[in-house]
C-alpha cells in the first residue's frame, strides 16, 4: 500500500532564500532514493514563507529508510534555526 504525506515548513523572513536551497536539495537527494513515487516541493502564494512537499512512497518501508537517511538528519539540523513553527507532517492512505 502506498503512503502519503505532506510536510508544511514556515520560514522565517529572513531565511527563506537559504531555506529554499535547502528544501530543493532535499528534493533532489530524495528523488534518487528506492520507493519514491513522489517528491514535490510547493510554495504558498498566500502565505509567505510557508511551503509545503507532497511526498508518495512505494511502502512504509522505503518511507522509513528515507526517515532514518543521514542526508534528512542534516537537513533537518539545518533547517531548524530557519523555522518560525515546527513542521507540520501529515500521513495518510489515498482514500479515493
């Protein structure tokens, strides 16, 4: 069964070039991985600095392999101080 999820970051001003470097390389990295149907990076027209990725894996199990990457770890670290919330994940099952 394929496992979705969206991820919802809100920038701070002043970070948001540096942020957004960030975020496409992670796109980038997680493209490249084994169950990775899906990976978008998404900007809010009527937010500012909030964006959002979609993400579709293959199985729960190539999501975990791609939650425990040491390539997520550091962008994690580095996102943190560029963050105004903390993340906001959603998973979910496609329904229709």
């Amino acid at each position: 069964m394929q496992i979705y999820l969206s991820a919802v970051f809100h920038i701070k001003e002043n970070a948001m070039m540096d942020a957004i470097e960030l975020l496409k390389k992670l796109v980038i990295e997680t493209r490249k991985e084994q169950g990775c149907v899906q990976y978008d990076l998404f900007e809010d027209h009527r937010n500012k600095g909030v964006f959002f990725v979609h993400e579709n894996w293959q199985s729960a199990e190539d999501l975990h392999s791609h939650q425990v990457s040491d390539y997520l770890a550091d962008f994690r670290e580095d996102i943190a101080p560029m963050l105004e919330n903390p993340t906001i994940v959603y998973m979910g099952n496609k329904l229709f």
